[in-house]
C-alpha cells in the first residue's frame, strides 16, 4: 500500500524555497557590497544551493513513497 505524506512534501518545498531566497540575497549582498565579483562568496552559495535543492528533493521524494 502506497501512502503519500503531505508534510514530508511541505518540508522539502520550504527547504527548496529557502535555498532559492538564500541564494538570491547572497548573490544581492556580494553584488552591493564589493565592486569586484568574489568568487569565493558566489562559489561558496552556489554550493550552498544545490545542498539545499538535493535535500529538498529527497525530503519530497521520500514523501511521495
């Protein structure tokens, strides 16, 4: 018997949201704050953003077993 949990789902949707918001303002505050790109920053919530994207989607995928 195949169950769905709705809130497994739920989670992993926030966690993909907040890997998206996270993103957005770490690449704002790079851009405002130094004139040069530092790559370190940029490279740095890239990574942080597929981490996030993956467990989001684990975390939904889980839930859809």
């Amino acid at each position: 018997m195949k169950k769905d949990n709705e809130a497994l789902k739920e989670i992993g949707k926030g966690i993909i949201a907040f890997a998206n918001l996270f993103t957005a303002l770490s690449v704002i505050n790079v851009y405002l704050k130094d004139e040069h790109l530092n790559y370190m920053a940029v490279g740095l919530s890239a990574y942080t953003f597929v981490v996030l994207y993956v467990v989001g989607y684990k975390i939904i995928k889980k839930g859809s077993l």
